[in-house]
C-alpha cells in the first residue's frame, strides 16, 4: 500500500459509531436493578443526580443511597462498604440481577445481552483489557469492579454472601475490590461468567468494530492511586510477564507527582507544573503523553509489531517515505493489520505529507497534538493551515517534549506547553488553573482569555486575536453552491463512543481525520449540507469559515467529558469577533427531539478578521525564521 491510498484509508479508519436503530425494541429492562451509593458532598451528590436521571430515562429500578463518613473513615473505608451494600440489596431483590455501578461513572443503555445475561457474574475484565489479555498472567485481580452484574443465582449469591461475611470479619485495610477478588478465588469453580467487551466502554470504542454498542462510561475520582500502596494487594496467581523495571518505575513515579500537584496550592503548584513541562518530565512520565505510541499495536499482540509501527511513524515524522512504506509492508506481510495499527499508518502518511511539501526549502517545526490517530481534525488543522501560507514544509514536534530548538505553536487548546523558545500564533487555553510561559515569542493567541491569563503570568500584553483554524477557508478554498436538504452530525472524537439516535434527515461524518486530502474531503461535504450539529469546536470554526449554519452541542450525561473548564468557547468566539458566544447546549442523546432548526446561527468570520489572523502567521514564520538563522 502506497501513499497515494491515503485517501482509501483515512475511510476505512474511520471507526464505528453507535449510532441507535430506529426500529429496535424499547421496552424497559425487566428484572433488573442498578444500585451505588455516594457521599454526602456536593461533588458526589452531582454524579448522583447524573445517574439517577439517566436510569430514570432507561426506565431501569434503581437503588441510589447516600453514606455518611464514620468519624476516622478514609476514601479505601467508605468503599470497603460496598461490599455490605451490594448484598443487602442482592437480598432486597432475589428474584432480579442486581448491578452495581460506581456512582461517578455513567451508564447510557443497558444492551440485551447485558441485561438477559444467563451468567453468574457479568463484568468487565480488570483494566477493561482485550480476551487476548485474560487471566492472572497479567492481572492479580480479575474483574474490574466498577460495573458487574450479580445473577439471582446460587452460586452468585453465595459469592456475593461471601464476599460480605469476609468483609465483616476481616482486620486487614483493604477497599471493595478486595474482598470481590476473595470470593471470586474461592468459588470460582462454580461460577459461570461473562466478560463484556472493553469497546462497550465509550472511551474504547473509537476503534471498536461495528456491532457492540458502547454503553458504558468510567468516572475515577484519582483516589486510586492515591491509595494503592495504603491498602492489601493481591499477589499475582501463578506466572506473570511483568512490565518493565522502567515503565513501573515511571508509572510510580506520576502517582507520585500528581498526589504531591493536587497537595500544593495553586500559587506554587502553577510555576512547579511550568517548569516540569518546560524540561520534558511530563513527556517522560506520560510515556510521551498523547503522542504516546503505547497501545497502537492490537492488544496483547508482540512487541516486535509495537517496534515496527513506532519505526513506521517515526519514519513519517522525518518525511522518509520509503521507510515508513517498508515499515508498513512487514506489519502486512505478516499478519492483517488491525484497525489502530491501519490508524497509524494513516497518521504516518499525514505526517510524511506535511514534512515533504517543498525539500527545496528548509521546514518549520511546528508542535501540535497529533492523536488519536489517525488525527482529529481541529488539531491536524494546524500543519494545514501554517503550510498553506508558508508554503514550506512542516515538521512535527512532540508539545510534551522537552524543547531545545525555536518552534511554532498554533492551533488548539496548549498554552500549558509554550516553551521559552516557541513562536506563538493563535494558540489557547482549556482552563485558566495554569500560567503560560511568559517569555516566549507571542504573535497572537486565541482570543482575550488566553491574552489575559498570559498577563497574570507576567508575559506581554497581546492584542491579536484569532484561532488560526479560521483560516480553513483561504486554504481549502470551497464554494458553498445548492445544499441537499439534510443536516450532518459530526461528533468530537471523546463522543464517538456515545449511543445517539438520528433522526431521517441526518447523516454522520467522521472528524478523524489528518491528510490534507481527507481535510478537504470533510469541507467539501459539510458545504453541501443545509446544516451541521456538532460537539467538535474547530468543527464548528470551519463552519463559521465557510458560513455553513451550525449549532454546538454535548450530550446528555457527557457535559465534562470534552478536556477543559469551557472557557475556550468564549475565547475562541470574542478572538474572531463574533457577536455572540458559542458555547455547548446539552441536548438528549435522541436528536430526533432535538428542535435543530431553530438553535442554528449562521456566522461567518470576516475577511478582516481573516486578514489580521494571517498576518500573525507570517509574522510567526518571519520570527521562526529570524530565530533558526540566529541560533
């Protein structure tokens, strides 16, 4: 495969939406009841509501209660008593399987072979890892307790039962999933059980194949790590292939860093936070954060595969086609390339594109965010934009890295990686909890939130505005002719996963997406529809480029799950000028009830606004240049 089927592939990667039939049964879950408790702070008491309403909505019996911490209880206490909570209402309800769902996590449908399940116990495997990956050779626990099922079974009670007598007798300071483990060991032999597929989990199922709904959302309060060295652990059951004496070492160490960053107060966590960024500690701890290559090889699949398509993209990276093409063929050759390793060879390619526009010239080096592969659209837009008016090549740089050369910094929401030696053109925030670097070039930033906050950490006062992905339509220049009568739906990518119901006259795009080729593509069919819903905020900016009217939007039970405290909307929509702010409205995960029509606005960004946005870009070019010749 070459790279000219870029194209073909950006297709074949886009991954299975859950995208509900509009003819299935909706008959209410029978013998069923979902139970959780929470807290008495305001916190919980949120998630609580949360899930209340949506069991209310699935028409599903439910047991919510709120538990009053015990003077000297701790967080591994209080979920100790889960434990005596769960069996209580096992026995409340004999004759119903009951399901207990951590009270932060979000629970969206309930699927038939969930709920009419004939198993024992039904749950997720601990870590909501592949069947490639099952058993005690790589966990010491085996299910992950957030979400599982107790049949009205006796062997299921039993376990439950025994589970509960353990918890009421034992000394040992150990939470919930410990005494689930217990039980489990001792009887398991008479149990049957059902493992769920990990890509029910929204955020698994991205590149899920088609056929399993996702359904299920994981909520961690980061208490966990907090406690996993305070509480009794399972050791592992026979043997086990360890991770390496780095990656454990590494991942103790960011338990470490974040207890002791949510332990400092903001004035000196702020600064602390800055110059681990600054000198690449967060990029080591994260593993690369999310540029990250761990996971893009098939689960469980050799390490060698892993080597092969870190080559592949590396080899992109440097513009050295034959050697990613090379790459690619022996993952092929040797077995089918599953759907994240064909997401990565399309990154590869996009990357490979932007690093050889012109060899003739020396390239810029840009940072931006380049996963999930193989690209979300708003952040890919960056490379796009700076190459279309530069006409140069464009080398990636990793934001999380440390950095010890100029480069540019454009497009999206990563203030939090600006380095003293970057170049700052349009760049924004997702949450003002932090300081920018304040002695980097700044030829612009989103808009007057981000100029702001840069001021309060002691940086210039900007006056040019305007996200540089409002340039869309200079540099993938379309007309907007007669439209088709529909509406396009395109989702942010952290909303794939979501179960939604269209109406008729709605069709889905994907924003998964990177190569310019498949860019354009996306533009070229967003023109033709009367109108585009969408939760993707550069989504929305391409429509406001192009004039296209649009509504943005999240979903019901998904407010937080987009990163950031929401102020990039505000941001984004007073840097361009617009007369109003365009922030998210929470509409039902059923957009047939949605009234489309009438929360539609049809702005588009004007020339000046679009002209003062590409003079910051070549002025940011112009200093990128000045700064590499000084160097």
């Amino acid at each position: 495969m070459t790279i000219q089927n870029l194209t073909d592939l950006v297709r074949l990667e886009e991954p299975a939406t859950a995208t509900v039939p509009q003819d299935l049964p909706t008959e209410p879950p029978t013998d069923v009841v979902v139970c959780s408790f929470y807290t008495a702070d305001s916190y919980y008491r949120a998630f609580a509501d949360e899930l209340r309403g949506n069991l209310e909505r699935l028409g599903i019996a439910y047991e919510l209660e709120e538990v009053v911490a015990l003077e000297g209880q701790d967080w591994a206490d209080i979920c100790r008593r889960k434990v005596g909570f769960l069996a209580r209402v096992c026995e409340a309800h004999p004759d119903s399987t009951v399901f207990w769902i951590d009270v932060d996590c979000g629970l969206h449908s309930l699927p038939g072979y969930v709920r009419r399940s004939t198993a024992d116990l039904i749950g997720f495997q601990r870590g909501f890892s592949s069947p490639l990956t099952i058993g005690y050779a790589n966990r010491t626990r085996f299910w992950e307790p957030c979400f599982f099922g107790v049949a009205p079974t006796a062997a299921a009670r039993r376990w439950i039962a025994d589970a509960a007598r353990l918890e009421r007798t034992a000394s040992i300071k150990a939470t919930d999933d410990y005494f689930f483990e217990e039980s489990w060991r001792a009887n398991a032999a008479s149990l049957t059980f059902q493992v769920i597929p990990s890509a029910a989990v929204t955020s698994r199922a991205a590149g899920a194949e088609a056929g399993v709904e996702p359904f299920f959302t994981f909520g961690s309060s980061g208490n966990v790590d907090d406690f996993k060295g305070r509480v009794t652990q399972h050791g592992q059951v026979g043997e086990r292939r360890s991770a390496s004496v780095w990656t454990r070492g590494r991942r103790s160490a960011l338990r470490v860093a974040k207890s002791v960053e949510r332990a400092l107060p903001a004035g000196v966590s702020n600064p602390v936070r800055r110059t681990v960024d600054r000198i690449g500690v967060t990029h080591a701890l994260t593993g690369g954060g999310a540029d990250a290559l761990s996971g893009i090889a098939r689960p469980g699949g050799s390490p060698h595969r892993v080597r092969i398509v870190r080559e592949m993209v590396a080899a992109g990276q440097a513009g050295d086609l034959e050697r990613m093409e090379g790459a690619y063929h022996r993952i092929a050759s040797a077995s089918v390339p599953d759907r994240a390793e064909v997401a990565a060879y399309t990154a590869a390619g996009s990357f490979a594109h932007f690093a050889t526009i012109d060899p003739g010239q020396d390239p810029l080096r840009l940072a931006w965010w380049a996963r999930p592969f193989p690209g979300n659209f708003g952040d890919w837009l960056s490379p796009l934009v700076l190459a279309a008016q530069a006409e140069r090549s464009v080398l990636y740089q990793s934001p999380t890295a440390r950095s010890s050369q100029p480069h540019l910094i454009s497009v999206g929401s990563i203030g939090r990686f600006v380095r003293p030696d970057s170049i700052v053109v349009g760049t924004g925030i997702s949450s003002d909890e932090i300081e920018l670097e304040p002695s980097a070039t700044y030829l612009s930033v989103r808009g007057p939130v981000t100029a702001a906050l840069l001021e309060k950490s002691g940086g210039p006062a900007v006056g040019s505005f305007g996200d540089p992905g409002a340039l869309l339509r200079r540099a993938i220049p379309v007309e907007r002719g007669e439209t088709n009568g529909r509406t396009a739906l395109v989702r942010h990518f952290t909303h794939i996963g979501v179960p939604l119901t269209l109406p008729e006259s709605m069709d889905e795009l994907s924003v998964l997406r990177s190569h310019p080729t498949a860019v354009r593509d996306l533009v070229e069919q967003l023109a033709t529809y009367d109108a585009v819903v969408t939760s993707a905020m550069h989504v929305m900016i391409a429509c406001h480029s192009y004039g296209i009217p649009c509504v943005l939007v999240t979903f019901e039970g998904m407010e937080s799950s987009v990163h950031g405290t929401g102020i990039k909307y505000r941001d984004y929509s007073l840097g361009v000028g617009l007369d109003r702010v365009h922030e998210p409205i929470t509409v039902p995960r059923d957009l047939r009830m949605v009234p489309v029509a009438s929360m539609l606005t049809d702005d588009r960004i004007g020339d000046d606004k679009l002209d003062e946005i590409e003079q910051a870009v070549a002025g940011g070019v112009a200093a990128y240049r000045a700064a590499v010749d000084g160097a």
